[in-house]
C-alpha cells in the first residue's frame, strides 16, 4: 500500500515569520504571502499558510484562508507586469480585492487603480463604479438627472419620457454607429457586444481636435463644460456623417 508522506512545510512557515518579523506596510506583506504561497506545488499551501498564522499570531487579523487565496491570486495576477503591480501597491488591499474579483482585463485592472488613487474612491464606491454607466444596470428605468435636466433645458432639448437603458449585444447588430462618453464606459461596450468586429463602437471626443473623455460632472457638478463636450463632440460627428453622405 502506497503512503502519501506528510508535506514539508517548514520552510513556509520560517518565511512566514521572517515576513511578520520584518513588521511591513500591509500591500508589501500581502503580496509576499501571496509570492510565498504561488511558489508552493500544493494546492493546500494556502490554507495550510493561513492556519499556521492564525496560531502563531493570534492577535494578527486578515489571514483567513479565503484572504490569503486572494493574496496569492493577487500576486499571480500582476507578476509578468511589474509596472501594475507598481500601481496596484498604491492603493488599499480591500479595494484591490475589488478590481481582482471583478471580471476585468489587464488595463481595466490599471484604470481602476489610478481611478482609486485619483479620486480616493472607498471599496463601496470603486465596486459602484466598476458596475456603473450605461453598459450597466445601475441607472436602468431612471429618468434623466435633474442637474442634466435643467442644463439641456436651458438649451431647449425635451428630456420628456426619456429613461435610461442598458446596452445590449444585440443593439451592435442594430445600429451603425455607437458612441460612449468615456473610455471606461467604450471598455465595457467592447465586453458587452463581444468585440467591435465592424468597427462600430467610438468615442464621442475622438470626432473632435481634442479626443479623449467627455468632462464628468460626477466629480465637479459643471454640467456646462460637459454639455460644451457633447454638443462640439456631436456638430463633429454630424460633420463627418454628412460628409460621408455627400452633403
């Protein structure tokens, strides 16, 4: 009868005590578990971290297995690109904890955290954000906000009966053109419609001599430096319609 020898792990643990002796910030901690428990063949090696702290440091919080599971799949997650991880070390554990669990590419996961960084957002918000715009559900139903509202009232465009709706994969199919606002919102319209095989999906600024995002009046409540953006972004874009039109 074969008998499985019991794992080694001594030398986890010695590293482990060298890391929590060397009292480091808790990103640069978390990301050394999370190497320690990558370097290991076990598949164990995670749970078998987090008990061994749990008893060797009773008064020390975080080392659940679950977290330390994340440690390690932070870790893998950034490796081969220094560069982010850099960045991903600038901002707090629970809000990379955040953008890892989240389904997001390499540079969503790098937008995110210099969004965090940026803007100081909290988990709560950041998990907000990652599911926001009109590529989500959040404002679905909801009627035109009342700062919006009363801006493209003052310039004489009815909101009247208008409510917000997700984008759909089929809409790639339905309509020529489909424009976002900014480069978070394009990011998930190419998630949502699977790609932009026909080249159909564009930046509104992109049209005009300044490209990039549309102003957000989520941050500063200047709804008239958005509504200049929009309204230069869509006299551009009708240009080029016209244009490709022969008028």
């Amino acid at each position: 009868m074969n008998v499985r020898k019991p794992t080694d792990y001594s030398a986890l643990f010695a590293a482990l005590d060298t890391l929590m002796a060397a009292k480091l910030p808790q990103m640069e901690l978390y990301c050394e578990i999370g190497r320690l428990i990558c370097d290991r063949p076990e598949k164990g090696a995670a749970v078998t971290a987090a008990e061994y702290l749990h008893s060797a440091y009773p008064d020390s919080s975080g080392f659940s297995p679950q977290n330390l599971r994340r440690m390690r799949d932070f870790y893998r997650a950034y490796v081969e690109h220094p560069e982010v991880l850099a960045e991903a070390m600038s901002v707090g554990w629970t809000q990379n904890v955040v953008i890892l669990e989240a389904e997001l590419t390499l540079q969503d996961k790098l937008w995110y955290i210099r969004a965090v960084r940026r803007f100081g957002w909290s988990k709560v918000t950041l998990a907000e954000k990652i599911a926001s715009a009109a590529t989500s559900t959040e404002e679905t139903g909801n009627p035109i906000y009342p700062l919006a509202w009363r801006k493209l009232t003052e310039h004489g465009v009815s909101c009247e009966g208008k409510t917000a709706r997700r984008l759909t994969n089929s809409d790639y199919d339905q309509y020529d053109l489909l424009i976002g606002m900014d480069r978070a919102s394009l990011r998930n319209m190419h998630r949502i419609c699977g790609g932009n095989f026909a080249g159909k999906l564009h930046l509104l600024m992109d049209y005009t001599d300044h490209p990039g995002d549309v102003a957000d009046p989520w941050y500063t409540d200047d709804f008239e430096t958005t509504w200049r953006d929009v309204l230069t972004g869509y006299q551009e874009l009708l240009k080029r319609l016209r244009s490709r039109e022969g008028k």
